[in-house]
C-alpha cells in the first residue's frame, strides 16, 4: 500500500466540464456557509454583546463575547478527530454530509434565539451550544471536503483546492455586504433589536442547497482504491507527527490573517473612530479580491510549485504589515481603510491559495482527512480563532494600535519556517 501522497495519487481523473464544476459547488459551499456564520459573529460582535452577554462595561461584554467566540474554537479538535477519521474510514461524502447538518443547526439556534432580557441566562448558554455545535462540524469540514477535491482531480490539485478559500472571500463578501448594508440603512435601535438576525437567517438558507448538491456526488477513483486504515488518528500521531507540525505551521499566517480581517470592522470603530460602515465597505473589497485571485493563484500553483508562491507571498507580508498599519493609524480614512485591506487581501490570496492542495500533499490518502483536519483545527484553534480575543487583549494591554501588525510579523516567520522545512524534508516544492 502506497504510503507518500504523490504516490497515492497517479490516478488521474478528468471529470466531466459539468461534473467538475458541480464538485466544486457541492465541496466548498460547507466551507462558505461556516465562514459566512463565523465572520457575521465577529463582525456583529458589538451588538450581539448587548444581546445576549451584557455587562455595565462595554469593552468587558465584547471581550465576553470575543471569548465565546474563540471557545468554541477549543471543540474544533474534537470535531476533527471525530469526522477526519470518519471520513478517512467511511468516506468523505459521508462526513460532509453530517457537518453541513450540524453547522445549519447551530446557525438557527442563534438566529432565533431570544436575547437575554428576554429569557436570561437561558440566552447565553443556548449561544455558547450553538457555537460549540458548529465549531464541532467546522472541525471536519475542511479535511474531508479539501480531501475530496483533490481526489477528484490529482492533476489539478491546486486549482480545484483553491476553491476551498475562494469560498472564504464569498463568505468576506457576503458577510460584509450584509454589514455594509445593515449598518447605512438601519438605525441603531432596530439593528440591535433584529437587524442582526437577518444575515443568519440567511445562513439558514445556504444550508438545504448544500445538501442537495453533496446528496449527488461520489468519491474519487483513488480514495475508492485505497485501503482504509484501520485506526486513521492512531496513524497521524505515531508515524506522521513531523507532517502535521509541518501543516500546521504553515497554515498559522492564513488563518491569522483571516481572522484579524474578521477584527477589521471592530477595530475602525473602537480604534479609529470610524464610521461601521467603513470597516464593512473595506472587507467587502478584500472578499472580493480572495474570491477572484485565489482560483488563479490555485492554477499557477499547478505549474510553478506552491512552496515557491507562499514563501515570495510570505515574506513580503511579514516586511510590509507594519507599515501598513501604522500608515492606517496615521491617516485614518476610508481610502486608507480600502488601501490597506486590498494590499493585506492581495497577499493572502497568492499565500493561502496554493495552501489547501500543500497541505493535502504533505499526508497519503489513507490518513489525508484526518490528518488535515487535524492540523487545520489546531492551527485555527491556536492561531486563528482567538485572535480577535488576543488582538483586542493586547490592544488593551499596550495602549497601542499596531498590536495587530506585531502578531501577524509573528505568525509569517512561524510560517516561512514551516514552507522551508516542508521543502527540505518532505521535497515539496
């Protein structure tokens, strides 16, 4: 049995032009429906801090509400090793199935949940379940879709991949769009009373499309082909520690990143005293820019190698993120807004679009979604999901503005060193 992943994927498959496409739709819309759910938490955060975790200091309740948000990053690993090795034994269409039916309950839980002057502690609680209920979908969701993708296509594997975080800058498009729109045409009172509720409640309606599209597709030739392994978690973590180390690391610069553009309509409020509305037009930009660049980034990964791309993409933003925001902090606006979330999109599309089909390379078939799933989740968990918590903290702490621009510094290196190890031991390229 084949056990390095170029090995487990010399069966090519040319699917049909329609059957190609439809793939995509039905692999990546899971993926969109839990990013648009976590960036309208984030971007609403504010106002659903009011809602259901109210407290007499306003930056106490939205750091409660920033802490609930990372929480229910902790049951993300679980989620993984649960649906990852579901999905390694029983098949990926299997456990995309199970997580978009979870993500679409945890979704209407907060949609329509009443807020806590109305039943109390009830409220919050039925919140932290429902974000603790979709950060276990979101769990498996990623290894066993990007698992899939790749197995329908060997030969394209970063371009199809790539739609995986393409489907994120949807998600940044229509989460901020809602934002955008929401905030210029609501007044206050009524976004606060039910405003909010409306993006979730289209959530809602992602949901019932997935299904049907993941209802009728089938696995990959070479996933068919290969035996299962019998204990996929035991694999990862006796004989595929390095691989997972190595996923990780190279993941902690695109999912921060992700996750301080989330913290972007925040912090023009409560830093540069900007209007909402600017940080949601700004992040607008930004989804569009991740959801046109990163099938083109996937494409030219193909042909010229993904450890090349991310590393050039890598370095510049680690030497360019302070500048950035502190010529932002100095000419605070919404051109500066714009200007900055475009660059900070520009190059977390050419970095994270070749990032899906890396790391499906860096494990063989046998383990791929577990140990996918794996190292995505703890890497999102860690790096990712309290970020918004960590930023605002450090904020706080300092007194300083450029708190955000320090930890993305930190997390490039993290991540130039991980791209360089991946070449040099695993001789991808």
């Amino acid at each position: 049995m084949p056990t390095a992943a170029t090995a487990t994927d010399t069966v090519a498959i040319k699917p049909r032009y329609s059957s190609f496409y439809w793939i995509i739709f039905a692999a990546s819309i899971g993926n969109a429906l839990e990013w648009f759910d976590i960036l309208i938490y984030g971007f609403f955060a504010t106002t659903i801090a009011k809602t259901f975790f109210p407290a007499s200091n306003a930056t106490v309740s939205l750091l409660v509400t920033l802490g609930t948000f990372g929480i229910s990053y902790l049951i993300r690993p679980v989620g993984a090793l649960v649906l990852g090795s579901y999905a390694d034994r029983h098949g990926r269409k299997a456990s995309m199935m199970l997580s978009i039916v979870m993500m679409m309950a945890g979704t209407a839980i907060i949609a329509l949940m009443p807020g806590y002057a109305t039943i109390g502690v009830a409220a919050p609680i039925a919140v932290v379940f429902a974000r603790l209920v979709q950060g276990f979908s979101a769990g498996g969701e990623f290894g066993s879709t990007t698992a899939f993708m790749v197995e329908q296509a060997p030969e394209r594997k970063g371009f199809i991949a790539s739609f995986q975080f393409a489907s994120q800058g949807l998600s940044y498009l229509l989460a901020a769009s809602f934002g955008a729109i929401l905030t210029n045409t609501l007044d206050t009172a009524s976004l606060e009373s039910w405003g909010w509720r409306l993006p979730f409640l289209f959530g809602i309606l992602i949901g019932p499309v997935g299904l049907y599209l993941r209802k009728h597709v089938h696995e990959g030739r070479s996933f068919q082909e290969t035996k299962p392994e019998e204990s996929p978690v035991r694999a990862v973590f006796a004989r595929q520690k390095r691989r997972m180390l190595l996923a990780v690391g190279t993941l902690v610069l695109s999912t921060g990143t992700s996750y301080v553009i989330l913290y972007i309509p925040t912090y023009a409020v409560r830093q540069l005293h900007l209007p909402a509305s600017f940080g949601f037009t700004a992040t607008v930009l930004t989804g569009a820019i991740l959801t046109i660049v990163t099938p083109f980034v996937g494409h030219l990964s193909d042909r010229i190698g993904r450890v090349r791309m991310m590393s050039a993409a890598g370095i510049v933003f680690t030497l360019t993120i302070y500048p950035v925001f502190r010529s932002l902090g100095e000419h605070a606006s919404l051109a500066g807004l714009m200007a900055m979330m475009a660059w900070v999109g520009l190059l977390k599309a050419v970095y994270f679009g070749a990032l899906p089909a890396l790391m499906a390379e860096t494990f063989p078939i046998e383990t791929r979604a577990t140990g996918m799933a794996i190292s995505y989740n703890i890497g999102v968990t860690v790096f990712g999901g309290f970020a918004p918590l960590i930023v605002a903290t450090l904020i706080q702490a300092t007194g300083s503005n450029l708190a955000p621009a320090f930890y993305l510094m930190a997390l490039g290196i993290i991540s130039l060193f991980a791209l360089w190890q991946c070449r040099k031991t695993l001789n991808l390229r």
